[in-house]
C-alpha cells in the first residue's frame, strides 16, 4: 500500500485499535457483521497455525480486520481465489524439485504436459536469473 494511502487511514484507524482490546469475543461476535466476524475467524486460525498463541492470533485478527474494513469497508472489490498464488507456489516447488532429468516424474507428479513443465521451468529459470543479477548489483 502507498504511504499516501497509509496517512489516509490516520488517526481515526489509531483511535478504533487502541480500544479494539475492550472488545470481548462474544461483542464482537454480536456487534460486527458477520463477514468480520468470518474474517477474523480466518486470521485468527492462519496466525494459530504460524505459530501464534490463541490470545496473540485472537488479537492479531481483530486488528487486521480492523484496518482492512477501515481501509476497504464500502468499497466493492474483488479478491481473487487462491489458484493463482498456489499455482505459483506449485510452479516453485517444480524449480526446487527439478533436477535436468526428472521431467517424466515431474510431469505424472503434478499432471503436467510436456510443454506445461517446459514453460514452468522456463519461467523458474529466468525468475531465478533475474533475482540473481539483482543480488549482484
């Protein structure tokens, strides 16, 4: 997010967070719309799962919820399904596990066509070029 857009949230955002630990779980649960309420539950259990304890996960939730509704809240948007960052992720694991000769494992593995692995292992080549010669500048 730009700074400009971060000095939009300004002291308003301070003011609700400073005050967001007053909020029981039950308040929350009968205060704010449920789509929070979801959201919160979802960041609440990926935190857990980072390794959180469940008071550090409850509060980290509530307050990121918080600042995306302030900074979101009316708004229409789209927030697009995970596929696209799982097939990168996916394409990753590809680079990682490609050694030169393993193609026909790669392929029954991940259900790939033969051009699908090339192009995938083609574009890991050039990402991983590319992040190399910026380290060396």
């Amino acid at each position: 997010m730009a700074e400009q857009q971060l000095d939009m949230m300004g002291t308003d955002l301070d003011q609700i967070l400073a005050h967001l630990d007053q909020l029981s779980d039950s308040d929350v649960k009968k205060l704010w719309p449920q789509t929070l309420v979801n959201l919160v539950e979802v960041f609440e259990a990926a935190f857990k799962r980072e390794g959180l304890s469940e008071d550090d996960a409850k509060g980290l939730a509530k307050v990121a919820v918080v600042s995306q509704a302030h900074y979101m809240g009316g708004r229409t948007f789209y927030l697009p399904r995970d596929e696209r960052l799982k097939k990168a992720l996916r394409n990753i694991r590809i680079w990682q596990e490609f050694t030169g000769r393993n193609k026909h494992e790669l392929l029954e593995k991940y259900q790939l066509t033969m051009s699908q692995l090339v192009n995938i292992i083609n574009e890991q080549k050039a990402l991983q070029t590319a992040k190399v010669q910026m380290q060396l500048l």
